[in-house]
C-alpha cells in the first residue's frame, strides 16, 4: 500500500485469483466501497483504464485509489474480489459438499 502525503490517499493493488468471484463481471457492476476507485486494471503488462463494459479476467491485477475518508472500508475491498468459503456445517461439510476444514 502506498499513501500520498498530501492528500492522505491510499493507492493499493489486488491480484484476482483463479477462483475470484468478479471474473467475467463487468466492471461497472462491481459495487466498491465509498471513496474507493479501480484506477487502472494491469492486464498482459498493459495498463488499461478500465472503463463501464470492460469484464474483470483471471489474474488481472487491479490498482485502486481510497480517500482517507474511505480508510475504515480498505478490508471490504479483498472480500469482494475473492472467494468466500462457505461456513461448515454440523457434520463438518461444506453445504457445496465438499469437506470443510473447521478452526
């Protein structure tokens, strides 16, 4: 993470992974916290500027932009572009029936 001095901004990056739940979303309909913004998607060592029907791909590495307004919210950004795995149940599986690991 990286924070302007001036203004007390913080620019940050996320890489998606394989199994995030975004790809193939369009930009446009990825709600984001308030104050944040994805200033440029890093796609095939290419800066691109994303724009309303762009559609997040696999390994794309996102760079976002926060006001310090926005600094209590920075944690909900990795939970929206990565998989959340599904709380076990009683007999310790996974309701997608996969065997879940418990704490």
């Amino acid at each position: 993470m990286f924070t302007f001095h001036q203004s007390g901004a913080f620019m940050h990056e996320l890489t998606l992974p394989d199994d995030s739940p975004v790809i193939g979303e369009l930009v446009s309909d990825v709600e984001l916290p308030p104050h944040t913004v994805l200033a440029a998607i890093l796609r095939d060592y290419r800066p691109i500027r994303p724009g309303r029907d762009d559609r997040f791909e696999r390994g794309d590495e996102l760079l976002f932009l926060t006001a310090r307004a926005g600094e209590a919210a920075l944690n909900e950004v990795p939970a929206i572009f990565t998989a959340i795995d599904e709380p076990p149940t009683e007999s310790g599986v996974s309701a997608a029936g996969g065997a879940a690991e418990l704490a």
